[in-house]
C-alpha cells in the first residue's frame, strides 16, 4: 500500500521556467515532509522539509507548500535550471519515525 | 569530512543465493538505515539500526536482516534470493536515531540483480 504518491514520472520543463512536483499521501498521521534530489549512480540528497504546522518553507529557489486537508505536498523550483535536472523523491515520516517514500519525479530542464 | 560509503557497488546474484552488502556510515554517526528502491515501488525503507541494536522495521520479509557493529557499520544480509530482489539498496547514516530527514546522509547505493 503506497501511502506517499508521486503520479507524475517525469516532467520537462523549460530553463527560467517554474518546474511544479506533486506528491499526494494517504496517511492524516504524517508530521513531516521532505523532498530529495537523487543524481544517477548516487543517494538521495536532502532538499528541503516541511513540518505539518507549516503550509510553506523556502529556501532559495525551493519551495515547498503542504495542504494538509488536501493531502497534498508540492515542490515548486523557481527559477529552473539545467543543473535540476534529477529525480526528486518526496517523503513522510510518521510520528514513529518511519519514512515513507513516493516513487520519484524525473525532472528535465531543456536549455 | 568522508560520506556514507557501501561495497559492494554492483552485485550478480542468482535466484536462491544469499548475499551480503555493508554500509559504512559518516565518522561519528549512529545510526544506519537501509532503504530499497525499485522503479515502481520508489524508495521503502527497511529497517534501522542505532548502537548495535535494530529500533525500526519496516514491513519486508524475515530474508531480509542485518545488522550493526560496534564501529557503527552496518551490514544488510538477504537470504534466498528471488527475482523480485533486484533493486537499488541504499543506506542512509544520521547522527541520532531516526532523525527527520534533513539530518540523513545517503550513500551511493548497491545495485543488486538477481538472475
């Protein structure tokens, strides 16, 4: 049972462009959120987080916005650049400590 | 400061096979967590170890074990190995137990096929 979901596999979007990844999870118990950025043949790194007091964080060109009715958690990367280029994991963690992950975003940004 | 490191970095196994992958976590971290990630199920975590003892489980079969020493490398054991194994095994290392995320360092990953 996936209780982190991220539907889109892959998403192109164009230099200077906003790039927008969505996750979606099932679990109400979740209290913090995460995005990671994974480069081929290395670990996921971390990005950036969000408590489930918060609706918002940034950090530079990363911000990540949670709504918690909708179960929703998003990235959006503005502006975008060629360097993004990854495959970004969005993750939950339950009050437990336990991750769960969604199945990853691959991210192209065209030059 | 070195990063996670795990050996080996490709792995050939073939069905009913046991095999063995270690994690070294950063210098002065505890904690060691497994993790696998295949394409269409994205990263799960396995399970977690802090001083030497196993604190988190997540929900895999009992072919899949490890285990921690003292020096706080870790190592992940699967026994029986069937076709459905092969996946890329990470393990991240954080200097407190189960720390949010943000205080977890992955390394490079064993990518493992079973044949």
């Amino acid at each position: 049972d996936q209780q982190v979901k991220q539907n889109s596999p892959s998403l192109s979007v164009q230099e200077g462009r906003i790039s927008i990844l969505n996750c979606d999870y099932t679990n109400s118990m979740f209290d913090y959120f995460l995005w990671y950025k994974k480069y081929p043949a290395e670990g996921p790194t971390f990005l950036i987080s969000i408590s489930s007091i918060k609706d918002k964080n940034e950090d530079g060109r990363f911000t990540v916005f949670l709504n918690k009715s909708a179960k929703h958690l998003s990235l959006h990367i503005v502006p975008s650049q060629p360097g993004d280029s990854a495959v970004y994991f969005c993750a939950a963690i339950t009050p437990g400590n336990q991750f769960y992950f969604g199945t990853g975003t691959s991210l192209t940004v065209i030059p | 400061k070195a990063g996670v490191t795990q050996t080996p970095r490709y792995l050939i196994k073939t069905r009913g096979q046991q095999v063995t992958l270690s994690c070294s976590p950063i210098s002065g971290h505890r904690s060691v967590s497994w993790y696998q990630q295949t394409p269409g199920q994205g990263l799960q975590f396995l399970f977690e170890y802090f001083s030497e003892t196993q604190r988190n489980k997540g929900n895999f079969p009992g072919r899949f074990s490890g285990r921690q020493f003292s020096n706080s490398r870790s190592e992940m054991n699967v026994s029986t190995l069937e076709l459905g194994d092969s996946a890329l095994y990470l393990c991240a290392s954080s200097p407190i137990l189960s720390g949010t995320g943000d205080t977890q360092y992955f390394g490079p990953g064993t990518r493992l096929t079973v044949l």
